[in-house]
C-alpha cells in the first residue's frame, strides 16, 4: 500500500494531457522519492488571490541541513493518439483526455510504489 505521504494530488484538470495531445508530444512519467526530506516546510503563503484559484498556496521552505538519499524512476513514454479514435486526436474527447490522463496518474503511482 502506498504511504499517504506520495500520493498524486491531482484535481480534474486536464490541461496537461490537453497540450501533450495538442501538440503530438508524449508524456514520460517520472517519480521521485525523498526529495521531500530534504526540505523543511516553514509555512504556506495563500495567493489564490492573484489567480482566482481560492486554494491556490505558496510553499515556503528551508534546506534541511543533512544529507538525504534521492530516488528516480523513470517510466515509458505514454502517447497522446493511443487513446483516441483511429488515433487521431480530438482535442473536444474527453472521453479520451481522461483515459490519457488516467494511464500517465497510473503509471506515475506504479512508479512511485516501485521506489
């Protein structure tokens, strides 16, 4: 079971996929594991007010002082087309925006479990 603390945040936007698709441009997941230890969380500054997004939060961070062992994966590439008819891309396909996103959230929680 995956530890609560590397699990994916991701909300229902898809503007990620949105522009890969757009774009022809594969999506290549990539984990990392423990770079969180080697920063110490000060407080989070609220700028939602400068976006419109109300949750919007700005991380303030200091450098933990010791030495911290960081980990990658690095996972296959995963292409827009294959999840839209015929392979070619609709950008108005939700349907298939959500299934490329889906797979890239899959393969990035495989890749995090892996380390």
């Amino acid at each position: 079971m995956m530890s609560t603390e590397y699990q994916l945040q991701w909300k229902d936007r898809l503007g990620f996929v949105r522009q890969a698709a757009k774009h022809g441009a594969p999506i290549v997941p990539v984990a990392t594991v423990g770079t969180n230890d080697m920063l110490d969380m000060v407080t989070k500054l609220p700028i939602g007010w400068l976006t419109g997004h109300r949750d919007l939060e700005l991380p303030i961070l200091k450098p933990n002082m010791t030495i911290q062992r960081v980990y990658y994966a690095f996972g296959r590439p995963i292409h827009p087309q294959d999840f839209f008819a015929e392979g070619k891309i609709d950008l108005a396909d939700e349907k298939g925006l959500n299934e490329f996103k889906a797979q890239v959230k899959m393969e990035l929680e495989g890749l995090i479990e892996q380390l």
